[in-house]
C-alpha cells in the first residue's frame, strides 16, 4: 500500500498503474493476485542491476519475494548452487512453462557459437535461448542486457550482444540503466501483475511510464542551464554552486529516464547530477558506452523544463510550497520541485535569459563566480 501511494504521488506522467486505480485499489488487486513466477538470470553483467534491487525499501527485497512475486531462480540470492542450483532452474522453468517472467541481467557473448561463456557447460546462448522460448515474456535488465554496457565497448572481443538481438521474435521489456532504478522494474512487475498486462512502450521498448521524459527537463540544475550558468571544471566554485553539468560533458538532454524524480537508495539527491556528476546517458543506445563521457552533445530538441521554476520570475516570489505544487501538477516528483526552489539562483550575480525554446544550444554567458 505504501509502494503504490509512493508510486501516485511520484511516478512520471503515463504510470499506467497509477492512471487507472487508486493506490488502495491497486494495492487490492496486487494482494489478491496470484504471485507470478521470475527466473532471474545472469550473463556478462557486475551484479549492479541486482544490487539497486537489493536496496530498494518500498517494497524491499524480502517483501518482494514474499508477498509479490515468487522468484524461482537467482543465483546471486538463492541459497543452492552448482547441480542443485541447476535442477532448481530445470525445475521452475517446467513448473511455469509459458507463465514466467524471465529477467534477464547482462550481455550475452555470441562469438565463436558463445563459447565466452558457459552455464552448467552450455554456452550461455544457448542457455538463454532455450529458456526464454518458455518464458511469458523477458525483462533485459539494465543497459547490458538492454543494448550496450562495458562488455560490448569496442572492439566488443566476444561478440557480446543485448538480449532482443539473441532473442528475435520474443518481447523483449528494456529497462536500461547502469544501473537502472529499481522502481521501473518494480513498477513494470506490479503492473503485470495487478492489471494483467504490459506497460505502454517506446519505439525501444521502453516502458514509456518511466522512460518518456528527458532528465534535462526536470533537472535541479536546469534554472542554470536557461540562465547560461554552466561548471566548467570539476570542484571549482562554479561546480559547488551547483550550475549545470553540461560543459562537463552532461547528457541529460539526450536521456529518457526519471532519475532525478525518484532518485536512488530512497535517498533524495542520490543521483548521478544530484551528487555532482554528468550523466553519463546510460539509458540511450548511442550514448553510454558510445560517445566519451566529458564530450558534450548537441541538443536537438530543448524543450521548457516540466518542474524547474523559471529563472524569470523575481528573486523571493518564490516559495516551497508553491514550486512544489507546481511539479505535483507537471506530474513530476514534490521532491524535485522542492530541491530545485532550494538552488534558485540567490540574484548574487545572477544572469536573466529567456527560456530556451525550440532547437536550441545553451546560451554561452557563464559567469563567473569570482566576478572575472
Ligand atoms: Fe541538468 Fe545536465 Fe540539463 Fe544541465 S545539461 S540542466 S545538469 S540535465
């Protein structure tokens, strides 16, 4: 119950579950549904996938495997290994035959018939081939699995491939992310199981609930970005000022994700701009893992920020609430609006422009802080 109020007063416009039940009604029909079985498997990954699963809160691990989903097989959380580990694999996948979610957690090495790697002795590919031809459908979790990540950056030795490239013809759900938040996965499984059915998604297929928005237009940073307020190098005073990350080669302008609306580890500012890093693109295909991580990125479409309050307004009309509501109605996160009415800009300084509109670059009037 308190995961879907979270999800009401949280999620990103187009949250399915949240459109069409109240949290009480949908934390009713998740209660009374069957728990759906998950087969959980890994391939060239680092666990981090896992780990962001392992620190969510609401619901947390146990009251997801307890309570919401029967999680039949994963090997970094189940107790059993080498032959019992693989008769419990055999096991659930004969159990749920053309009823189990299948996750799937980093890239799979095609090369050389995915000789790479090898399960119980069978190349990995053929492992997840077989499976995935039983499974109901499959989550490729994380932008391994998804399309890209560290094991398939040039020159990509063993072939390494995303799952909708082993798997043609399956639906494939991507949830990339590196890690992606737990909550899109939490979320996509509640919504499975509550309302029955897959989520809306993109031309990626992506869920669009919570890939459907630009970062870079509900950013804490975004009234520097309009104000040509940009850090130009890594713990100067214009990167402790909290100003815009783009110069630092950010590519939040070019990245559908709700990072900065739901944060990570339930911690609000745990983020990688909340904590004063570019975002590296993680969930795009061509981004991360592709283009270097300082090199800045043309911005196609600048669109006015959903939740950040405009610089314009004067200094001091302001006020918490009223920037809260603001992003509650633009469907983005209370927190969000509340963290960016704390970095306004105090009008020390302060540059005014119009708000960026249409195809657009930055505006090139960075200040200096030390007034130079
Ligand atoms: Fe935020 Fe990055 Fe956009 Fe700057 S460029 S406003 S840091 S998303």
């Amino acid at each position: 119950m308190e995961f879907c109020a979270m999800l009401v007063v949280t999620a990103p416009v187009g949250l399915a579950l949240t459109n069409k039940a109240s949290a009480s009604q949908a934390a009713k029909n998740i209660g009374s549904a069957r728990r759906p079985s998950v087969i959980w498997l890994h391939f060239q990954d680092c666990t981090g996938c896992t780990e962001s699963l392992l620190h969510a809160s609401r619901p947390d691990i146990a009251d997801l495997i307890f309570n919401i989903i029967s999680l039949d097989y994963h090997e970094t959380l189940m107790v059993a290994s080498g032959h019992q580990a693989d008769a419990a694999l055999r096991q659930a996948v004969n159990d749920n035959n053309g009823k189990f979610i299948l996750v799937v957690e980093g890239l799979i090495p095609t090369k050389d018939k995915g000789q790479y790697m090898k399960l119980a002795g069978q190349p990995a590919l053929e492992v997840l081939r077989a499976i995935g031809s039983k499974a109901a459908f499959v989550v490729a979790i994380g932008s391994c699995a998804s399309w890209s990540g560290v094991p398939s950056a040039d020159p990509n030795p063993t072939g390494a491939q995303g799952v909708d490239s082993v798997l043609a013809g399956k639906t494939v759900v991507n949830l990339p992310g590196c890690p992606p938040n737990s909550y899109n996965f939490l979320s996509l499984v509640l919504e499975y199981t509550a309302m029955h059915r897959m989520p809306a998604l993109d031309k990626y297929n992506r869920p669009k609930f919570a890939y459907d928005r630009l970062i870079h237009d509900h950013c804490p940073r975004r009234g520097h970005f309009d104000a040509g307020r940009f850090a130009t190098t890594f713990g100067d005073e214009s990167h402790r000022q909290g100003w815009c990350l783009y110069k630092l080669g950010c590519k939040g302008s070019v990245t559908h994700v709700p990072c900065s609306t739901l944060c990570f580890n339930d911690i609000p500012d745990v983020w990688p701009i909340g904590i004063g890093a570019p975002c590296v693109g993680c969930t795009e295909k061509d981004i991360a893992f592709r283009v270097p991580m300082f090199q800045t990125v043309e911005i196609h479409a600048a669109t006015p920020s959903d939740s950040i309050p405009s610089i314009n307004t004067p200094i001091g009309s302001i006020g918490i609430a009223a920037a809260a509501t603001a992003g509650a109605i633009a469907g983005a996160t209370v927190t969000a609006a509340v963290i960016a009415s704390r970095r306004l800009p105090d009008g020390k300084g302060m540059h005014v422009v119009e708000k960026s509109q249409g195809t657009a670059k930055p505006k090139d009037k960075n200040i200096d802080p030390e007034g130079r």
